[in-house]
C-alpha cells in the first residue's frame, strides 16, 4: 500500500481497499474495556454536571406541564386561529430526532453497513428518548389531558367510536407503534451486552449486588451460546425488517396531520417524502451533535471514527438538499395550482411578517449543510458540531414556519391573528431538552452505549479468514 | 375437592361426550379431571396456596371498591338541590315561561318578553305583538339583563361618610330623608332624574313636589335630541321632532349622522332594512354619508364623503342654495366642495338625486351637530317637499321637559351657596354625566342630604349620604310611554334578589313621611290606581280588571290619539341664524358609546367585549384619527395623544382609523368610569372631561389642540389592522371570493349580472341524503348594518363567556358569532364590505374528518354539532375550519376572568339551562340554537305533527332589527331559507373550498348609479 501511495502521490482516501470500521485494529478484550468503562468506572464530575443541569431543565419542564395542567392550555400562547404552536412544533421536531435511530439500526442494517455499528446503539437509545419526549407534547397538548383514553378505540357503553378519519388517531397507532417496536429493537440488541456486564460485575459490595441483579434480570438468562446467537440474529433481523417500514411511517403520518387538513400550505402531497427527509436530516444532526463529544469524553474516537462521522454528514448533505428541494417545489407547485389563497401563503411565509423565521430555516437547513461538498469541512469535527447545531435549529424552525406561517394568516383574512408564545411555551421548549438530556445521559452511564458485540463483529479478527497471531501493524 | 366427590360417586345422569367416556375407560375418566393432562401436576389447590379464599377475595376488593367509591368527591361542587315542596302551579320544570314587560336604558323604553326557567329570568326577547318593535330588540336592552344578576349590585341600604360606606337601614334612611325634606323651611330640595318615561312616575314625582314646596325635577339625557328638537320647533313648531319614515325613503343624505348605529334605535333599522331587500318589491334606497369619522352609518353608505363636522353648516347651505337653485357665492357647492376636496362627481350625483326624487329624499343631520344645522337640513327636507317622510304619529313624548341648561347653572349656584338641602339622584350619575366645569359634584357636598337610589354603586353614588338600592326592572311595577297611543307594562319577573326597593315606592313613603308606610304593594296598588284612571278615557267595553289583564298579558295597551302634523315651515328661522365657520385646527367630535352607552353599560361584561362595529376593538376607547392626522401628529396606533380643549386635557390611546377626515379626532363617550364595580372602573377614558357645561349650543364638537404623549397603550381588537400599503394584501375578500359584491344598478336591469359565478364542483364521492328537515341559514348582506344584536343575543341565548381584555388579545374570544370588516379602496377613501360570520353547518364539514375522538360529527338534519363531554381539546377541528369560527376555552373564563366575579352565585342563575356550561379545555361553536330545534321537535311530537322548519327560530334571527338572518328548512321548496338558497344574488363564502357550507349569503348590492 505504501508503494501506492508513493506512486499516487495524493493525499487522500484509499479507495483500494475496505476502510476499517475500527481504527487502531483493537482486540476483542479491548472493545469490551473500552466500552465498558464509563459503566463501571465512577462517574466523574462533568457527568454530574452535566446530569445535574439536564435534571434542572427537566425539573422545568415537568413544572411548566404542571401549570398547564392545573390552569389550562391558556397559559401557552396559543389562540385562535393559532391552535397549534410550539406543543406541536416542539412534538413534530422530537419525533423527527427520533428518526436516526432506527434508520441507522434498521436501515443500515438491512444494507449491510458496517459503519453503522459503532452508532447504532446510540441512536437508538437517542430515537428512544426523543419519541419519550416528543410523546408527551400531543397526549398534554390537548384540552382535557385527563382524557387520552378517549383516544383509543375501546368499546364502551357510550358506544362513540374514535374517528379513524382523523390524522390524529393515526398519530396515536404510528407513534405508539414506532415506540414500542424501536424499544423491542434496541432492549434486543442490548440482550448480550447485558449479559456482558452481567459477567464483568464481580464486586461483593451491595451496589455490585444490585448491578449484577438488574443486569441478570436484564440480560434475560443469556449465556453466549451458539443457539442464543442464531436466535438473536433472527429476531434482530425480523424486527429490522418490522422497523424499516416505519421509519418511513411515523413522519409520514405526521406530516398527514398538515397535509390532509385543507389548509394553505399545510395541503400538499410532498410533505410525506419531504418530512420524512427532514426527519432523518435533523436526526443525524443530533447523533452527530452529542455523539462528538461522547466520542471524546469516553475515548472511543477508533470506534466511532471520523469517517462514520463523515457518512453521517453526507447524509445530511444529501437529506438537506432534499429538504431545499422540497421548499422550493413548495412554491412552484403553489404557483403552478393557480390557486391564490396557496400562493398568498408561500408568498407571505417568505416576505410577510413571519419572514424572519423562514429565513432562519432557509439558512440553516439548506445553505449550512452545503459546506460538507468539502472534504474538509465534512471530516473536521468543531465544523460539524456547530453545523449539526445549525440544522436542528433550522428543522426546529421549519416546523415552527409551518405551523404558524399557516395558521396565522389563512383563508378569511378577518380571522388572521398573531402568535405570541409565554414563558411556559419556552420552558416546554427549553424542558424538552432537559428531559432527552436526562434520558441520554443516565443512558450513557448504566448502559453500553456502543453495541459490544456488534462492534466486535466488524473487527478484523471476527473474519472467518482471520489468522491469529498475523496482521498487526 | 369437588373432583374427589364426583371421583367417588357415578354421575346421576348419563350425559357422555365420547365412545370411550360411555365405555368407561379409566384413562379417560381419569384425564377427564385433569385439564392439562400432561405435565401438570394434580395437586394444584389453591387455598393451599392461598389463606383467603376465592369469597373472601371477592369481599374484599367489593369492599376496596366501596371505599374508593366513598372516598371520590363530586368533580365541581353542585349546590344543593332543593325540589319543590308544594309546586308552583304556572311552573313546570324544564318548560319556560314568558312575561311580557318591558325594559329601560336611560332614555329608551323596548318592550319585552321575558323568558323564565324556574322562576328566574334568563332571556329577554323583543314583544312579537308590539306594532312598532315588532319583536327585535337592540343589544343594550338584550344585555341589560346583566344588571339583575350583577355580583356587584348594591344589596342593601348604604350610609356614607365622605366615600366610605356602612350598612344602613331603610328605616334609618327614610327617616332622615323624611326629617330633612319636612325641615326644608326656605331651602330647595332637588329630584335629579334620568329621562321620565312613565306618566305615573310622572304623579309620583309630581305629587312629591306638591307634598314638599321648594322641591323641583330636573331631568336629564347625557345623549339627547335637544339641538333637533329645538330646531324642529323653530323651523316647524310642535315639541319635538317627529322620527323618520326611513321605509319610504329613496334618498337619504346622512350629515354627521350614525342613525344606522349609535343614534339609530330598533325602528331606524328595521325600517332602512326594508329598502334594501332582494325580496321585496321596493326598490332600494340609496344612502350618502357625510360624515368626518368613520361610522356605521359611513361604512353602509353607497356614497360617502368626508367632511369636517364644523364644516357641515356651510355643506348644508349650500345644498340648501343648490336646491332652491340659488346663488350665494359664501354657500355654494362647488366651492365647499373646493374648500374641503369632496368630490364633485358625486356632490352631482347626491344633488341630481335629490332633485330627482323630490317627497322622497331626505337630507338628516346627526344628533351631534348644532341647532344651526338641523335647522337648515329642515329647510332642505321643506325644499324638497319631504315634509311626509316625518312619522308624526310616532313623535316622542316628553312627559317631564329636559332641564335648560340655565336651571342647572341655577341649582348648582343654589347648592354651593347652601340653599338646597336635599338631592336626590334617581337612578342618574350626573356627577359622571355633567360637564365639570358645571361643578355639580363640588357643589353636592354644599347640600345638606345627598340620596342615590340606585342598582350599581357610581360616580354620584360615591358622593351621596345614602345610597338606597331600588328594583332593577325585572323586578319593578311601572308604566312606560315614549310615543303616542302606546302604553307599556312593566311587571316583575321575580322577586327582589336584594333588599331593593321600587324607586317610586321610596318616594311614595317619603310622600307619606313615614318610613313605615312603605310595603312591596305600595307602588303596584298606586299604578293599579292610575290606570283605573286611565281605563274609562279609552271608553273600552270591558271592565277594568279585564282591561289590566290583558294590558299586562300584552305588555302594552293601545288607543288612537291624535298627533299634530308637521307645521308650515317657518322661513324665518333660516334668517335668524348664526352661521358657523369650520376651523382648520384640530376638532375633537365627542360621540356616543356605541357599546356602553351614556356609560350605564361600562360594568356588562357582554357589551365591553362586544367588538366596536367600526374598529373592532373590545374594553377601550380611543382617539380614532385619520392616517394624514397621524402621520402629521407622528403618531402610530397604540401611542398617546394628549388632547386639550381650553384648560381641559385628556390623553387617549390612538386608533388610525380609515375613512376619518383629517384634522379629526373621534373620540367616544361612556368609559373612564371611576366607580363601576370590577367590571367597568377605569375600562378607557372619560372624554367627558372635555365638555364644557358653557358651550350648550355645540355641546359635542371642540376645536382642540393635540400633541403626542409619552407612553402607549394597547388597544385590544378583534381584526388585525388592515394595512393599505401591501398590495398582496388588498382586496382579499373580493379576490377569495368572501365576499361577493354587485352593483344594485345593473341587479335591478337584469338579476342574472349579479349572479355569483364560480366553478362547477364535482364530488367524487356520493353526497349524503338529508331526508326530512335540513337546517340552514341565509344572510341578507344588504339587510345587515352590522349593528351586532346578534352577537350579543348569541352569548344570551348559549351561555357564551366573558373572556376579558387581555385574552381577546391573545386572540381568544368567544364570542360564536363575529361581524367581519373588509376595506377596499385607499386609507383615506375605504369602502367597507361587512360579513356576519359564525359556524356554516358544512355538509362536507372540514372539522368533523379531523377529531381523532368524533366530538363533533353531522346530525341527521344537517347540523354540524358539538359533544363537549367527548371532546378532548386538540383544536385540530379549529385548525381546519377555513371560517375559523370555532371557539376553545383556553381556560375555564368564569374562574379566570375578572376574579371569578362571574362564577358567583348570583350571577349563575344568568345561564339558559337549556345550553351547557363549557368547562376548560373544550371547543364550542355555533350550534344554530339546537336546544330550541330540540325543544321545537319536542313540541311537534307532543302535538303529533310534523317539524317544520318555521317552527324554529334561532336567538340570533329572533333580534336582528333588519330580519337579516334568515332560518329555516332548506328541504322545504316553500320555505324563506330555500328562496335564498335559491336566489341569483345567493353564494357560499370560499365555495370552491368545497365545504359545502350551509349558510347562503346574498351579494352585497351597492346602489351606486354605475
């Protein structure tokens, strides 16, 4: 290789040959180690810290619930005609988030990417914590949250059926069933690493007692032999195979809530493709956020290399695009249907009052990601970090500019209103992270949050042809 | 246990399930007793597992269930409920009851019926069988009800010592009062008093007079017709001005006048309204405004100009001149037009109208303008020969005259000088009503004894010894005559909530000078009296007791009696006056309150938060000002004027209103309360302070001066300022096909032009069939004035709440019904398209496809309706209205708002038990009133015929002065609402949308001559 290298004179990948998935050829012991580590080393103090600021917000979150609970939805800044505002923004941004994960575990599984084993687990526990979070917004964003029961169809003697018409019934089916499927998929794979640390727990004192415990109990009796493996790998394979169609789904039914109202701007038929596009855009955007710096903090940068990073911003080069492209098709298609009511609404979005916010998401979600046409650019990792940002915060937005731009101002120009969110819209908003935060960061310190056996998979001595004792450099 | 019983003895009967079971083979005898044959073990048992058996398990959980049971209290506390011992015999519980009586604003009188649940009143409709109302009612007198149930009504008498207030008795009271009036010796006593509209409170008052020498009336209206009347008597003798027969005009030239809103009364409305139907036979009428702000009398003209209000007399002369076809080179059109940039196209227009349609045209001057106007607008109407236009027979009466300014200046100059020794206020706050430079509240505190008998603590109250609470008129006896050969009935609906007394009762026990005179029959048996009296002069053939039943079941009596006609006009009167020259400074135009009135309505909730018909804001009152002024000023909405007339000053919000002349600033009457309970104590300004009691000859026009003022001020509205520079943003309502507009000209030529034309919808799927009645509504866009009785007869009739200032800014009122206002045109010439708009009952209704739970859903006759209880609050139904007139209760409003003065008891018995009262968290809308479709169906069963359409009539038709709102079968081909749907000018608001709304709107006519 170094010959080639010579002869090429070119910095720059070699395409010769499969890149490693795991740099720095580590052994099997090694991987466990590593990954191991956080869990049964004692947390440090920046954990802590950081737990105790993610718990803070939560805290608020879970207060700002509580007095739109006891008070009413009034003390948001909802009204009429703006019925739904950030509640709703903030849900369809969360279970947007949440569509990483079961892309990079399910999708790319089924493609066989290899890379993708060294941030599955993340992603999945992260799709786990943002349906959690985004969940809550819809069941206490209504009226009478006292009520979800109304919500499923369950035989009573009052003999009112739910309304299977209603986008939203469809939410309840798509969103419960992408979380109860994606909790499947990840406890699944999470059954040998249990058994993992379930080995690895030889303390005598009561902590190590309890881990051991809840491990055991977690790890459902696994004892690595080959008939639990070949079970694994079928159910791990089935329910990949369960969970690709709803990747798609979810946002898809989501977006059903605008597109099959009559709305200007909500009424169009690409928002299914364009939400789901924009849902996997913010998602990588969030893995690739919090993941540079678990990477770092836990020493794993040969396990999630710089070039997984970098399939994950190409991802997001191209889910960006996608979504611009959508924007655009947005305005010709409302050009193109004559309909002037449509038109007002595209045309208001960009240069009426709410301009600034649609700006912010034309900046941040389709100029940013245009920087990772550069090499460079896409494999430094301060760049990226502060990229990734950028984007959520466009997708935040984009589903803010639809929401509200809509609402605002649609058919009788004597019901247009203005909306104005409260202190508790922002706490819900700010709390939401907090909550995720919590969530991913207890994750973090009581679970593997890389794949242990998957990771080991890809490693060049799990090749069959592998010869022991050769190969390292 | 039970296996070893039955292991050991055979079964008494052979029932066998298979070969080997009948044969007996041991296996299967055996395996019979074992469910899971194979590998289960047999000595499962569970009470060995187990101490409490399978009973006692039962016992327990139906005892844990009991007591959670127990444990459980009732959601919100429901009151006790106490049944009837012994049942009142007229009252079935569940069936209203109707009174006819009447009700009074200061200085209006509308006859009623009173609808009763239970013994309380909670309705108030217009008396069908009244000739001239006709059953509608306006919005004042609909929410006057609020005033009986008002938490904060004086309860019981009150004893002041400078502004602060102990309970007191009326016994304590009456005999002061007594003491003080038999102690009179020189002094004067003083009954001030809002107009008397009651010949028999006329006795009382006179009888009290004749009882105490030195005691005198002095009657009053804060917004009276005295600058009209005085000029009728000049230029046509008679009293008072006779009103208009608006219904047989063809021209009517408004100068300065809102006679369609805050002037107009039920009458005026009804009457235009019926030159401007589609499906009459007359033709319409034609209006021109002349007008400086912008009114709803402006915004319904086919023409309107604007002018100065000051500058109206030189307009008026001159029109006078163009129509006697003199010259005067001072008064000439052109010149006026010249001067002030009116159009001189359509002066020619108005004038060649005029001249055209002589007994038919009418040129009306507004109640603000001075003497000198009315005067040279009579001369007009006597040129024109429109003399017949005027409804003597209707001509008010006066049963105590107004008084002159002079008397007051007199009984004030008295007052501080310590020669009266008692006031009485009866039901009037003049201290918040007069000018201060008149000085009454100062001079109050020189009399000896001050006594307000009122039902709301007020200004006057605040400086008064005693304050005495009397009846409100649900409550009261009494007599009203406000026009010729009318006589109303008042008559009590219920007993007195508080210890009130009837205001003519207190002074007939002060008559008597004995406090212990006074019982509840005091007065009745006094008006019985008088209307003994009455009886013979009718020369009726039936005895009196007869008579006075069926007085009180009609709530009225007529009889002929005679009216002057209208006298030769008088020239001379033209010659006499005093001509009046516009300035060219500032003007401030003090106008009336449209929504609380003289003031009296600042503590009704429904009226505050009624949106102003002209500029949609709630709870305020404002600088209304041109966008010339404005930008002249450097003022923006919401910033503050300070506006100076002499050494008068107030400073105002600011409103750019569309439309105002410039060099104006509108500014209505009535807010600026000081002491009107939570409700309505310091709601907007008291431009008042402006008046002067010495400018009597132009009491509402000020030449003022006006700078900016540091701070600002929310204005709250309904409808987002409309702004005329985005072109994207002009004529929305045209270009969407909201509103559909046509002019009348052409209607009148060939229907067909004013035909709606809109695409060919297509349904793909098959509609559904609606067999039997089908509701649907029609509204006549010409009828409606935009007046907004409706509205306030919807929240009446449905238990609509009050949702308060802050959160109709937060854009959530709850109001079921909205009057919408489209501009065209520029800021400063707009034309203005109004629209009533509430819930369409679509037959593809947008709402119904998205409620996850089915909480609204289609009703087998075509009602798009509401289960509050299944709702859950996701507001997607909202959402997808295109009409957005779905309506969420982001709260639970009686809690929140204004303290939760509104969840107080007394004010509960207010809701129509027939309508649910919304919790938090529920979408409400228009249910066209289905609690009356129900329990008109509920008659036609118990009388075993058919529902008819007609049958039902909705709250918001029932008041609509100009029968704008039309209800009904659309199934049935003979129906009203079917001629609608049908007729040429009949549209659908957004009918492309495909909603297939059930709510016909027919085209705004302009009868412009283009």
């Amino acid at each position: 290789m170094q010959v080639a290298n010579k002869t090429n004179a070119v910095e720059g990948p070699d395409f010769s040959k499969e890149t490693p998935v795991v740099l720095s050829s580590p052994s099997f012991h090694d991987i466990t180690e590593v990954i191991s580590r956080p869990i049964e080393s004692k947390a440090g103090m920046k954990w802590y810290i950081a737990l105790a600021v993610a718990v803070s917000l939560f805290m608020l979150e879970i207060f700002c619930w509580g007095i739109s609970f006891y008070y009413g939805t009034g003390m948001w800044g909802n009204n009429i005609p703006v019925a739904w505002a950030f509640p709703i923004v903030n849900f369809v941004f969360w279970i947007g988030i949440g569509h990483a994960g079961t892309l990079i575990s399910a999708i790319l599984f089924l493609f066989r990417q290899k890379w993708r084993n060294g941030i599955a687990r993340f992603a999945e526990g992260m799709t786990i914590f943002a349906v959690m979070t985004a969940g809550l917004f819809p069941l206490f964003h209504t009226g009478r949250p006292w009520l979800p029961l109304y919500l499923f169809p369950y035989p009573n003697k009052h003999a009112v059926w739910t309304n299977f018409l209603s986008p939203l019934l469809w939410d309840v089916f798509a969103v419960s069933t992408y979380f109860t499927v994606s909790l499947c998929f990840w406890y699944v794979g999470l059954i040998p690493d249990f058994a993992t640390l379930r080995d690895r727990t030889l303390g005598k004192d009561f902590i190590s007692k309890v881990r051991k415990t809840v491990y055991s109990v977690l790890s459902l009796g696994w004892r690595f032999s080959n008939r639990h493996w070949r079970h694994y790998e079928r159910v791990y394979l089935i329910l990949a195979g369960v969970s690709t169609p709803l990747v798609l789904s979810v946002h898809t039914i989501v977006s059903f809530d605008f597109a099959v109202a009559g709305l200007p701007g909500w009424h169009t038929t690409i928002f299914p493709p364009y939400f789901v596009a924009g849902a996997i855009f913010s998602g990588f955007a969030m893995v690739v956020t919090v993941l540079v710096f678990i990477r770092y903090i836990f020493d794993m940068e040969h396990i999630i290399t710089i070039d997984t990073l970098e399939k994950m911003n190409k991802i997001i080069l191209l889910t960006g695009t996608l979504v611009g492209y959508a924007y655009g098709m947005e305005f010709f298609i409302a050009w193109y249907s004559g309909n002037i009511v449509e038109q007002f609404a595209f045309i208001n979005r960009a240069f009426g009052p709410y301009a600034w916010a649609y700006w912010i998401m034309i900046s941040c979600n389709v100029i940013t990601p245009q920087i990772f046409w550069f090499r460079n650019l896409r494999r430094s990792v301060p760049i990226m970090f502060i990229a990734s940002i950028f984007v959520n915060i466009g997708m935040w937005f984009e589903r803010y500019v639809i929401t509200v731009t809509t609402l605002v101002r649609d058919f009788l120009p004597s019901s247009w209103g203005w909306y104005n969110p409260t202190l508790v819209d922002f706490g819900l908003l700010i709390g939401s992270f907090g909550m995720f935060f919590t969530l991913t960061l207890l994750f973090v310190k009581f679970m593997p949050v890389v794949a242990i056996s998957e990771v080991k998979g890809v490693l060049a001595q799990a090749k069959p042809h592998h010869h022991h004792g050769g190969g390292h450099e | 246990m039970d296996n070893n019983l039955q292991q050991t003895q055979p079964p008494a009967t052979q029932y066998w399930k298979s070969l080997e079971e009948l044969a007996g083979d041991p296996a299967v005898l055996a395996g019979k007793q074992h469910e899971f044959q194979a590998g289960v073990t047999d000595d499962f048992d569970p009470q060995a597992m187990s101490g409490i058996s399978r009973r006692k398990f039962l016992a327990v959980l139906g005892a844990s269930a009991a007591f959670t049971l127990a444990s459980c209290k009732a959601y919100r506390d429901q009151g006790k409920i106490v049944p009837y011992n012994k049942k009142p015999e007229e009252i079935l519980p569940g069936t209203p009851n109707y009174y006819a009586s009447t009700v009074t604003t200061h200085g209006e009188a509308c006859s009623v019926l009173i609808r009763t649940r239970e013994g309380r009143p909670v309705y108030l409709k217009g008396n069908p069988d009244h000739p001239v109302t006709q059953g509608k009612i306006s919005s004042h007198f609909q929410a006057s009800i609020m005033a009986l149930y008002n938490p904060e009504r004086v309860a019981s008498p009150l004893k002041g010592e400078g502004g602060n207030f102990s309970p007191a008795t009326w016994q304590e009271a009456d005999t002061e009062i007594i003491a003080a009036l038999k102690a009179l010796g020189g002094k004067k006593a003083a009954l001030v008093v809002n107009r008397v509209m009651s010949p028999t409170t006329r006795q009382v008052l006179d009888s009290l007079m004749a009882a105490y020498p030195g005691t005198s009336v002095y009657s009053y209206t804060l917004y009276n017709e005295s600058a009209r009347d005085s000029a009728w008597k000049k230029t046509h003798g008679g009293n008072a001005c006779p009103p208009i027969k608006w219904h047989e005009a063809d021209v009517v030239v408004a100068l300065e006048s809102d006679f369609l809103g805050a002037e107009g009364d039920i009458e005026t409305e009804m009457r235009y309204a019926q030159r401007r139907d589609v499906m009459g036979d007359k033709p319409f009428n034609r209006l021109y405004a002349v007008e400086g702000p912008m009114s709803l009398t402006g915004m319904n003209a086919d023409y309107r100009l604007r002018l100065r209000p000051d500058a109206q007399f030189e307009f008026a002369m001159s029109l006078l001149n163009e129509i006697k076809g003199a010259s005067d080179a001072e008064y000439s059109l052109s010149s006026v037009a010249k001067k002030h940039g009116l159009s001189e196209s359509v002066l020619k227009l108005l004038v060649g109208d005029l001249k055209a349609n002589k007994g038919k045209a009418l040129v009306y001057a507004g109640s603000r303008l001075p003497e000198a106007v009315h005067v040279v607008a009579n001369a007009i109407n006597d040129a024109l020969g429109s003399t017949g236009l005027y409804h003597t027979a209707e001509t008010p009466v006066e049963h105590i005259p107004a008084a002159t300014p002079e008397q007051w200046d007199a009984l004030v100059s008295d007052m501080k000088a310590g020669n009266v020794g008692v006031v009485v206020h009866l039901d009037s706050n003049p201290v918040y009503h007069f000018p201060a430079d008149l000085g009454y509240a100062e001079a109050l505190g020189k009399v000896g004894l001050v006594v307000s008998l009122t039902k709301e603590h007020h200004e006057t109250a605040q400086n008064s010894k005693y304050v005495l609470p009397i009846h409100h008129d649900l409550e009261s006896w009494n007599d009203y005559k406000v026009r010729p050969g009318i006589q109303l009935l008042q008559q009590p609906v219920i007993q007195p909530l508080h210890d009130s007394r009837q205001q003519e009762a207190a002074l007939l026990t002060w008559i008597k000078g004995d406090s212990a005179a006074h019982n509840e029959k005091l007065y009745y048996d006094y008006l019985v009296g008088a209307w003994k009296q009455l009886h013979p002069k009718l020369n009726l053939l039936v005895d009196f007791q007869t008579f006075w039943n069926s007085a009180l079941h009609d709530g009225f009596v007529t009889y002929s009696e005679s009216t002057p006609g209208v006298g030769a006009f008088k020239g001379a009167a033209l010659s006499g006056l005093k001509a009046i020259k516009p300035g060219s400074d500032m003007l401030v135009v003090l106008q009336r309150g449209f929504n609380v009135g003289d003031g009296q309505f600042a503590d009704n909730g429904w009226l505050q938060e009624f949106p102003h018909p002209v500029t949609k804001v709630v709870w305020d009152n404002y600088a209304a000002i041109s966008p010339a002024t404005a930008k002249e000023l450097g003022l923006r909405n919401d910033d503050q004027v300070e506006v100076t007339v002499g050494d008068r000053k107030v400073v105002l919000p600011v409103f750019i209103q569309p439309g105002t002349v410039d060099k104006v600033i509108a500014v209505e009457l009535g807010y600026g309360r000081e002491h009107a309970g939570t409700i309505g104590t310091k709601v907007g300004v008291n431009a008042g302070v402006l008046r002067s009691h010495k400018q009597q000859d132009n009491p509402w026009l000020y030449a003022a001066t006006a700078v900016k003022a540091s701070g600002r001020h929310h204005l709250v509205t309904t409808q987002t300022h409309h702004d005329f520079n985005i072109p994207r943003e002009q004529d929305l309502h045209l270009k969407r096909k909201i509103i559909h507009e046509a002019s009348y000209q052409e209607y009148a030529k060939d229907p067909n032009s004013a035909a709606f034309h809109g695409h060919h919808l297509v349904n793909i799927t098959k509609m559904r069939e609606y067999e039997g009645v089908k509701w649907a509504m029609a509204i006549d866009a010409n009828k409606c004035t935009g007046c907004g009785s409706c509205v306030i007869a919807c929240n009446l009739e449905n238990n609509v709440p009050i949702v308060g200032p802050e959160q109709v800014d937060r854009g959530r009122e709850m109001q079921w019904m909205r009057i919408d206002r489209y501009y065209s045109g520029t800021a400063d010439e707009p034309v203005v398209s109004q629209q009533v708009m509430l819930c369409q009952h679509c037959d593809n209704a947008p709402c119904e496809v998205v409620c996850p739970v089915n909480a609204t859903n289609h009703s087998p006759d075509g009602l798009n309706q509401m289960a509050y209880n299944r709702c859950v609050g996701t507001r997607y139904c909202s959402n997808n209205c295109p009409y957005k007139v779905r309506r969420f209760n982001f709260f639970d409003y009686r809690d929140r708002f204004a303290k939760a003065l509104y969840r107080k008891d007394v004010h509960q018995l207010i809701h129509n038990p027939e309508v649910t009262v919304r919790s938090r968290g529920v979408m409400e809308k228009c249910t066209f009133c289905v609690q009356r479709i129900m329990y008109a169906r509920q008659e036609a069963i118990k009388a075993k015929r058919d529902l008819k359409g007609s049958d039902v009539v909705v709250a918001c038709q029932e008041v609509c002065p100009s029968d704008a709102i039309i209800f009904g079968d659309a199934n049935d081909p003979e129906s009203k609402v079917s001629q609608y749907r049908k007729h040429v000018t009949g549209y659908h608001v957004l009918e492309e949308f495909n909603a297939r709304p059930n709510v016909t709107y027919v085209a705004t006519l302009r009868n412009t001559h283009a």
